[in-house]
C-alpha cells in the first residue's frame, strides 16, 4: 500500500482523469522540490530580467559633453580627425570663473628695473586666499608672460611661499608695452587645472598691436633647426591639427636625439592667438614615465608631434620649448588657422535621431526575445535532481533501450549527470 | 492529440542541434559578405559613399540587410547554444575543452561583430571606434606603453582596410579552424556528424544515396532548422533595414552602441569609459571558469548558477541601458576640453 499524503480523488495525484495513482513512496514535499526549483529559477530570472531593478544607470548618469556650439567635421575611420587621442592640454580663454589673482610688486612697473612680483590666489566668491596648490608638469605656478606685440615670450615658474602666495624675484620687464600674464595652475580641491590672464601696463604702457605672417620653416634659434608639418596642411578651426616638429643641428643638419625631459615632458608648446590672445598650451603626444629617474635617463627627437583644436581663425604665434645639454631653447613661429565649416552637435543628433530611435525599439525587442527564449531553455534544460532516485526498484518506469529506433527518435535529453555525455547512436529512422 | 512531453523532447532535440544551426549561420554571413565584399570599399574618402550605393540598389541593400539579420541571429542562436550547454553541465574533460574552445570561439565573435561595426562607416561606425578602439587603447596604453603601436597601427589612412581584413578573412578562418577543435571534443558535435561520416565512403564508391543521410532525425531536424532560419533572415531583410546612419563627424558621441554592447553602457553611465576595458574580459572569465565549478552529478550546481546569474545581470543592464538616454563618454577626448 503506497503511502501518500494526497488521498483519493484530488488533483494531484491524477486520479481525477481516471489514470492510476502513481506508486510513489517519497513525500509530496519531495516530489514537487524539482519542480518548484525550476519555477522558482524561472521566476528569478524574469525578475531579475529588467522587470523590478531600479535603472540607476538611467537616473545617475553623467554625460560628459562639449558646449552646444562646438562645430564638428566629418570624417571617417583612418583620416586624421578620427584620432581621437588623450588630451595633451589645451586652455583657452581666461577661466576665472571661481577663482582670481590679485598682483603685488616691490614698486610701479618700470622697464628695464628688475622686480619681485608676488600673486596671490583668492577664490572669487568668498575672496578667501587659496594656499595649497598642486604641482603639474613639477611646478606649482607656470607663468606665461608676452608683450602686446607677441614679440617677448617668458616662462617662469614663481616660487609657491610659505604664506600660500607665489614670488617672483627678480623679474625685468624689457619694454614700456602693455604685458599679458597667463597663469596656469591646480589649486589643491579643484580637480583640475584653471588658467587666470591679467594684464598689466608697464611704464609709458605704449601699446604696440602684433603683427604675424606665417612663418617659412625651418627656423632656427641657440642652435637648433625645426621643420613643422602640420596635418591638416591647412589648420582649422574644428577638428584636430597634428604638429610634427623635426629637429636638427643648426650646423650640420644633423637629426638631434639628445633632448631631456623638461618639466617632466619632452618639450612644450605654447601658443597664443592674435585676435583674442587665447591661450593654448600643449604636451607631446604619447606616453611618458612619470618617474623622475626613469624619465631623465630618457633622451628625446628628432620627432616631436602635438595635437589640438583652434577656438577661432586667425594668427597663431607659438613657442616650442625643449631642453638640450642643459640649455632651456625656445623656438617661435607663426601659423595661420582657417574659420571651418560643420555642424553643431544637436543638428547631428536630429540627422542620427530616427534610425537611433528604429534601432532602440529594436533592441528592446531583441532582449525581450532573448528573455523569452532563456526562459524557455531553462525550462527544457535545468538540470533536476532525480526524482526517481529514492523510489523502490519495483515502482521505477520501465525505460525504452536507447539503441532502439523509437527511442533514438523520440527519447528525451539524457540526464546531465552522464559525464561522458555520449549520444546515443543514432540509427536511421525507418518509416 | 501531442502530448506536452513529446512537444517538449522535441525542443530538447532542438536545442541539442543549435550548435549545428550556428554552423548554418556562418555560411550564410560568409557568402551574403563575400558578395557584399564586391560592392564595399574600405578607403576612408570613399567609404559611406559605398555604403549608400549599396543601400541605394535594391539588390546589395538586400544582401546587406541578409548579412546584418544574419549576424543578429547567429548571435542570438550562439547565445542560446551557450545556456544549452550550460544547463547540460560541460563537466568532465572533453565537455570542458569543447566549453573553452567555445569561449575563445566567443571571443571572436565578439570582436568580429565589433570589426563589422566599424565597417558600416557611418556615424556609429565612428563612435565605436573612437569610443571602443581608441579609448580602450588609450586607456591600456597608460599601463602598457607599447599599446600605442596597436592605436597607431589601426589609425592611419588604411585602418578601414586592416580592419576589413581582420573582418573579412583572418577572424572567419580562425572560427572555422576553432569550429573543428571545437568539434574534437564536444559529443554533440561528434554525434551529429556520425550520420555523414556513415555516407561519405558509400557515396564515394557510388554505392549509397546520399539522400539517405536525411534518414536521421538530427539531420532533418538541422534541414528544417536551417530552412526555417532562412525563411526568416529573408523575411527580415525584406521588410527590416539594416541600420545605415548619416555620414560621422568626429568628436563627439551621439548614438548607443547596437544591442550586444548596451550592458557595458551601462556601466560606463557610472564609472565613465574604463568598463569598457574591464568588464568584457571579466564577463570571459566568468564563462571561462563554469567548468571549473560544474561537478559530475546530477542537479544543478554553481557551474550553471553562476551563468544564469551573470546572463541575467548582463540581460537587465542591456535592458536599462537600452531604455535609458544616451550618454556620451568620450568626447573629453576633444581637444581643449579639461578631463570631467
């Protein structure tokens, strides 16, 4: 007498349909655990499927976009705009927007006179004096000075003192000419670095407007012969512009390969428009050791290349700074840049916008089928503990001969637990 | 009247034979891409303008639309032969050779459906590019240097054509040559083969139809599946495009990657662009190491939880990221613009 806890006639144990009760001497509990299992896998992936999770992806993120009026090119995989690489620099413009500077000197701006310049960092909105600074390119403060004219070029670095301010000793301004101060700098806390332009008038402060041609290279200075290729050959205002600085001896034209690292970097380039005395300041592309044993072993050249974008058109003046035997060698030059024609990002979005909008609906269709389907496949395939397993032989189904035709035709998967998991052989179907 | 057991060994039969039909699939996308390959050209001035002819003409548009519905599918029947295997438990040595020659197959498939994407060479093409190649590249390059020779070498005037070729011939060779490693140790495969190898001396002596080999169920069941699978390629490219978007301009991001690489998006809504480095090879070694939890008995082990848990997961976040707005990631790489 099998023992069973359904009694007669329920549901269960299908004597409702007028077949035999099954011999089964497990427990209910027992028997329906397998199926359970398998619904409740089945359950647990529609869930997890999208259906209850909370999209933080949707609600948090963050975009990282460039300002709307920003024009863009086309261009295609393989030509020079495509190449897309890391940021090497590139401020323009004053970016005072949180923070100011305010500049001291030892007496008035005289020509000729040298002076101790002392700056000191306030934040704008509460004017309270910032006082921890961190280094870039090894410095605290990288100060860029030029005339009106574009003609003097300085890159100093002021001392950062003990009371938070910068100090720099000793400096002569040449000419009775208006002077541009650019400051490039990362107060400690503000995750990045910000660029700060005063002027200041010196003397008689005459001021004197730039005058540039494009320059004819190669061009040499303190020993030194450079040769530039641009890519484009004719920059422009949207999309990149690779620089390729080829450098040689002055004397013999001989490639120069000894150049060290200065300021952490091979060599570093600054240029400054005409029209609005945008600041760009450039690093050499590629990747360089940032320690400083490892680096000073390194020499550089002849090649150096840059990479950056123009905000606007007009006359570029440059100056390629590089370190040879010791000696801090500026080289100048001039470019010119053209005005660019493109688009602005939302008039790509709405090009882009209808067959973006076809593809997603698309994709959600795509997983929904992809959900239905692994569900599907977990209830044909999960592996299930045999349930036949603790029944007595004699109430075990009788199991038709795997090398029989019906049973290669029509038999089930066999279980997951044969290792071997050897196929039956198959046998042709004779009909 | 079929009786709910006999329907669902039917299903069973079929999914054992899924592996088969990916086989079907790849003949297909060789042939509909070598025809497309005469109508496509890799140099980057001449590009999308090829690709707009090809969509222009009723003909190529076709054989695009069959080659792009065909990726769909063999991506998605790879998928489900994947959970078969999975739920079948690939324990035991052959099974788990055959699961990891499957994975490496995985692998280059994935960057095969990466490789066609770039081919496209439209707006998307250019954003994956950036986004995928050229990020991922800058990234690893900050730890292993010589990364760059890789950027620089799939960055020149000819990266659509290395592309093409990796594309077009070495990634289709080195799948057919996993396929038949694959086969060594995988009894599916061994099985499903037998019925052929049966044939194959008769027929040479011209002893035996070689119709006789549709004698056996598993090869009719591939035929039809093959012939259903088909149908609906054709019925897809007939009514479906495949997706061409307007010519790239470059700098920024403007489009979501397609549908296999959204839970990656995902992710890189949070933490920006360096998921896109981390987490496929993890999501590889995740598949890779479910043998090594899959134990020889029976009932399901962590082997197969591990799978469905990490399908599921990558399912959900495809899910949101497909659903969520489009987010750029890269455009920091524009020059000028200070890293967020």
């Amino acid at each position: 007498m099998q023992n069973t806890d359904l009694g007669r006639g329920s549901f269960l144990d299908g004597s409702v349909f007028g077949r035999a009760k099954p011999d089964y001497s497990t427990s209910y509990m027992k028997r329906m655990v397998p199926r359970i299992r398998v619904q409740a896998v089945f359950l647990f992936y529609a869930l997890l499927c999208g259906f209850v999770i909370i999209p933080p992806g949707a609600v948090f993120a963050h975009g990282d976009e460039a300002p709307a009026e920003t024009l863009y090119s086309q261009t295609q995989i393989g030509l020079p705009d495509s190449r897309q690489g890391h940021a090497h620099g590139g401020m323009v413009g004053d970016q005072s927007g949180n923070f100011d500077v305010s500049i001291s000197s030892s007496g008035p701006y005289q020509a000729g006179i040298p002076q101790a310049l002392r700056f000191t960092i306030t934040k704008k909105a509460t004017g309270e004096q910032v006082k921890e600074f961190v280094q870039t390119q090894t410095k605290y403060l990288h100060l860029i000075i030029v005339s009106s004219d574009l003609a003097e070029f300085y890159h100093e670095h002021p001392d950062l003192e003990s009371d938070g301010t910068f100090l720099l000793k000793d400096f002569a301004f040449k000419r009775e000419v208006p002077y541009t101060l650019y400051f490039d700098l990362s107060p400690s806390g503000s995750g990045d670095d910000i660029l700060l332009r005063r002027d200041i008038g010196v003397g008689q402060n005459v001021y004197i407007a730039p005058f540039l041609k494009s320059t004819q290279f190669p061009v040499a200075s303190q020993g030194l012969q450079v040769r530039l290729f641009l890519d484009p050959g004719e920059p422009k205002t949207i999309g990149n512009t690779f620089f390729t600085f080829t450098l040689s001896d002055a004397a013999n034209g001989a490639p120069v390969s000894d150049l060290e690292a200065y300021l952490g970097v091979p060599a570093h380039l600054v240029m400054i428009s005409q029209k609005s005395f945008d600041y760009i300041h450039m690093h050499p592309s590629g990747n360089f050791p940032t320690d400083p044993v490892k680096l000073d072993a390194l020499r550089f050249g002849p090649n150096i290349q840059f990479q950056t974008t123009f905000p606007e058109e007009g006359f570029y003046k440059g100056w390629l700074q590089v370190l040879r035997g010791g000696n801090i060698v500026v080289l100048a030059f001039v470019i010119s840049v053209e005005k660019g024609t493109g688009l602005t990002r939302d008039q790509i979005a709405t090009n882009v916008h209808f067959v973006q909008a076809r593809e997603e609906n698309r994709s959600i269709v795509k997983f929904a089928l992809i959900t239905l389907f692994m569900c599907g496949m977990i209830l044909l395939f999960y592996p299930k503990r045999s349930s036949i397993s603790s029944l007595p032989p004699s109430s075990l189904p009788v199991v038709a001969s795997p090398a029989s035709p019906q049973a290669s035709a029509t038999s089930p998967v066999q279980p997951a637990s044969d290792s071997k998991q050897n196929q039956p052989p198959q046998q042709p179907n004779n009909t | 009247m079929v009786s709910f057991q006999k329907i669902k060994s039917e299903l069973q039969q079929t999914g054992i034979v899924l592996g088969g039909l990916i086989m079907v699939l790849l003949l297909f996308l060789i042939v509909s891409g070598i025809l497309l390959a005469f109508f496509y050209s890799p140099q980057p001035e001449e590009t999308y303008s090829s690709m707009d002819s090809i969509m222009a003409n009723p003909i190529t548009a076709f054989i695009r639309n069959f080659h792009f519905w065909a990726s769909d599918l063999f991506l998605f029947t790879l998928f489900l032969h994947m959970t078969r295997v999975a739920l079948t438990k690939p324990s035991g040595k052959a099974r788990r050779y055959a699961w990891w020659v499957g994975i490496g197959m995985l692998i280059l498939v994935a960057a095969e459906m990466l490789l066609g994407t770039f081919m496209r060479g439209d707006e998307e093409a250019l954003e994956a590019y950036s986004h995928f190649f050229i990020g991922s590249t800058g990234i690893v390059a900050n730890y292993f240097p010589f990364t760059t020779l890789i950027t620089d070498f799939f960055s020149q005037h000819n990266a659509l054509f290395r592309f093409f070729i990796f594309h077009a011939i070495l990634i289709p060779f080195a799948l057919l040559s996993l396929i038949i490693l694959h086969g060594l140790f995988a009894p599916t495969f061994r099985a499903l083969m037998s019925p052929w190898k049966k044939v194959t001396e008769p027929t040479i002596r011209g002893s035996l139809d070689i119709r006789g080999v549709f004698a056996y169920p598993s090869v009719r069941k591939m035929m039809y599946l093959s012939l259903i699978a088909l149908g609906a390629i054709t019925v897809l490219s007939l009514a479906l495009p495949a997706p061409l978007l307007p010519p790239p301009y470059g700098g920024l991001e403007v489009t979501k990657p397609p549908w296999w690489l959204l839970w990656v998006v995902f992710f890189e809504n949070f933490f920006g662009l360096t998921p896109i480095v981390i987490l496929p090879p993890v999501l590889f070694l995740i598949f890779a190491a479910i043998p090594l939890f899959t134990k020889d008995k029976p009932g399901a082990d962590w082997g197969v939880y591990i799978y469905l848990i990490a399908t599921a997961l990558v399912i959900s976040m495809s899910f949101w990221a497909a659903l969520g707005p489009q987010v750029a990631h890269t455009e920091h790489f524009l020059q000028g613009h200070t890293e967020p």
